[in-house]
C-alpha cells in the first residue's frame, strides 16, 4: 500500500504520544508510511528528539503552515478547531466502530491520510496500541534519570500522586494529600506537579518523594490567571495561559515514566496521569514491582466523574461504601445524592436505595425516608428498598405506615433475601407483631 499517515501531535506531552502511537499502530497495521508532524510551541518546546531517540521522518510545521496541503488527503481530526486551521471539512478520528470499520470506510484507497487524534481512539485495539508504545524509545538522559531516580530515592515499591494545577486544576488537593499521606506512613509516595509549591508541601513528608527541578511550566503573560484566555502561536485561543520550555518539557517527561513505575492514587482524568499509567502496564523502564492499591478516594477527583458521568453506578457505590468505612460519611452521602441527580433514569433506583440505607445507618430517617419513597415510585415491587423504607418510619414513630408497607399479602417476596434483608425484616416484623 502506497499510502502515507501523516501523524499531527499537538498539545503536551500525554496528547502527543496519544497520537504518536496511535499513529504508529495504524501505520504499522496497514504498511504506510509515517510522517510525524511535532510542532515546537507554547504546548511543547521541546522537539522530538529531546524526547525520543526513534529515528522517524519528523516534521515541525504547525496547523496553519499546512493550511491547504492536505486537500487529497483522509481528514480525521481530533476537534473542529484544528480542521478550520487546516482549512479542511472536519471529521472526527473517533467516529469509528472498530478497526475494521476504519478499514471500510476511513482508510484510503488512494491518497494519504491525515490522522490528528488527541486521545488514543478506542476503536484501535489495544494490543495495537501496546505494541507501538513498546517501539517508543525515549531519549538516552531521560532513561537514565528515570532510572537513577527510581534506584536511588525511591528503592522500594512506591505510590504516585499526580497534581496537575496550573490550567486544568484537577487531581488530590493539597489537604487531600496531607490527609493521604499522613493516613499511611509506612507507605512510600512519588508527587509531581506542574506547582512546585504543591510538590513542596507534599514531599516535606520524609516518606514522601519529589524530583528536584530548575524549569517549571510558566505563564505566558505573567499579570494574567493560569486559566485565561490566551492564543498560541497558531492564534488558536484557549483558556490556557502556560508556556512550556524545552527543559519543562524534559523534565515532565521524566516525572511521567517515574510515575508510570507507581500504583497511581486518585483518577484525575488528566492525559498525563492515562499515559503513566498504560506506560507502566505496558511498556516500564525499569524493573519494580507496584504496592497493592491503597482504599483512598479523593472526594474532588470523584465530584469531577460524577458531573462528568465518567463512572459507573457500581463502582460508584463501592467507592462510597469504602470512604464510609473510613470514616468519611459526609463526602460518601454528598457524592451519592451528586449520582442520583446526575446518572440516567435505569440508574436511579441503585443509587437512590443504597443512598437511602447509608442515610440510616448515620441516623438520617426522614432524608432516608425521601429517596425510600423516590426509589419505590418508580417500582414498588423493591422488597428491600421497601424493608429499608419502613425501618426509617419507625424510627420517625410511624409505627402503621411501617405497617402498611409490610403488608405481606400485597408484596411479591422475593425467593432469595440478603443475610442483612433477612434480619431486617424479622427485627421488623418482630417490633410491629406482625
């Protein structure tokens, strides 16, 4: 196939080896020819080879310098922004079912495809994916800094906390790693940050490790917020006010393989903290074992799923039943009342019973009583749901309308019940001498 990819890779260093290696693994999937595009600019000032040793046909221009070039070409794009630079009709590199669906419709026949994906397309199949980030060859220094690091500071099986500030402003708060890290002194901690003053205060723990650095992320304009509107040198604006260096990018780029060797605490849906991740899934540089997962949620990390509907109901109760466990009832119950505003109406009714029940168990019978009632309006056949229901009448002193829901000649019980269900109805039954 006579067909080259042009693989465009913006932004920083997580959004360019997304697109680097998903490039790379259609490329290597489908016997064309890679032509990497790595833009040198206020995202990224550091060039390929600062950060890879592979030896690609690499390019530098930028979207507006191939405005016009690519009007024979296979667009898949990751935004509409970047298609208006490049002056062409937009379509999404995500707008596919599976590879083979790529293969039927987006692959070219004839002519070349420019691929500008910013996160990893699912559709590519990760066995793809893995083999082209094993193919990765970061630079000699970087290696060499991961690994001295790692041996020499770290030594033992450690845990990462990524705090990403500046412009996004996402991962644990300052207080929820103090509280983290101060919960699990025995335990061994790797922090990086684009703040070095979030670094600061969580590494003057001594059990707590961050990398010494000279060069930092910076502001463009020094008067203005992190998070006002800027252009870049394209003129594309955002609400990124950042310039990273050459020697930032470096040294970030250290930070992420260091952090790919932790057991990453939190989930701030930060492309970093992804790409750390799958690194050390699959492709580590050095070898060192991950410490088992510690039972810690950072309540601001979890609102941030809950209203961006990221998480499943399941593992949103399991994950609110462990921070009742410990001790953190009041985050429990307020991101649980989050899921029942926010999760899909087939979802409701397991949020808003086991909300219902954790509402009991810290003495709350009327609002209990609130989501009971929601709950068993949308399907009253809920047996536990209604068990729970009129234990919180009872304890509001509505003996007859705890009655009146255990009228066992109006309910269908079901043939098998909880350990905890079975208890709660006989202490029920027992209270009302039914």
């Amino acid at each position: 196939m006579n067909t080259n990819i042009h693989i465009f890779c913006d932004g920083g260093i997580g959004n360019r080896i997304n697109a680097l290696i998903s490039g790379l693994a259609l490329a290597e999937r489908f016997a064309m020819h890679s032509i990497v595009y790595w833009p040198i600019n206020s995202w990224c000032g550091a060039a390929f080879k600062d950060i890879f040793d592979n030896t690609l046909d690499i390019r530098t221009e930028a979207l507006d310098a191939l405005a016009g070039k690519f009007g024979h070409a296979k667009i898949m794009m990751h935004d509409e922004i970047g298609a208006q630079f490049l002056k062409v009709p937009f379509a999404s590199a995500y707008d596919y079912q599976s590879l083979e669906d790529f293969e039927l419709r987006g692959l070219p026949t004839s002519g070349d495809l420019f691929f500008y994906p910013a996160v990893i397309p699912q559709w590519i199949p990760d066995a793809l994916i893995h083999a082209s980030l094993q193919s990765v060859q970061f630079s000699a220094h970087i290696r060499q800094s991961v690994s001295a690091f790692i041996n020499q500071a770290m030594k033992r099986p450690f845990h990462g906390l990524h705090l990403r500030r500046t412009d996004l402003r996402v991962g644990l708060t300052d207080l929820e790693v103090m509280a983290l890290v101060q919960r699990y002194p025995q335990e061994v901690f790797f922090v990086c940050s684009d703040d070095p003053y979030a670094e600061a205060l969580a590494s003057a723990h001594p059990h707590v490790h961050a990398r010494p650095k000279v060069h930092h992320v910076e502001k463009k304009e020094t008067e203005s917020d992190w998070i006002s509107l800027s252009k870049d040198q394209e003129g594309r604006l955002s609400y990124g006010n950042i310039q990273r260096s050459r020697e930032a990018m470096i040294e970030g780029t250290i930070d992420l393989l260091v952090l790919a060797h932790s057991q990453v605490v939190g989930f701030s849906g930060s492309t970093f903290q992804r790409m750390a991740k799958l690194i050390g899934d699959v492709a580590p540089l050095v070898s060192i074992s991950r410490p088992n997962a510690l039972p810690f949620f950072s309540f601001t990390e979890m609102t941030q799923q809950v209203e961006r509907q990221l998480i499943e109901p399941s593992v949103l109760m399991q994950v609110c039943q462990t921070m009742m466990q410990n001790g953190e009832a009041g985050q429990a119950i307020e991101l649980m009342r989050m899921g029942f505003e926010r999760m899909a109406d087939v979802q409701r009714p397991d949020i808003g019973h086991t909300l219902g029940v954790m509402l009991l168990n810290q003495n709350k019978p009327r609002e209990a009583k609130l989501y009971l009632y929601l709950v068993l309006s949308e399907n009253n056949q809920r047996y536990s749901t209604r068990l729970h229901l009129a234990y919180s009448e009872i304890l509001l002193g509505n003996d007859k309308g705890a009655a009146d829901l255990l009228d066992i000649y109006k309910l269908k019980k079901p043939s098998e019940m909880s350990v905890d269900d079975v208890a709660l109805e006989a202490a029920l039954l027992k209270k009302l001498n039914i």
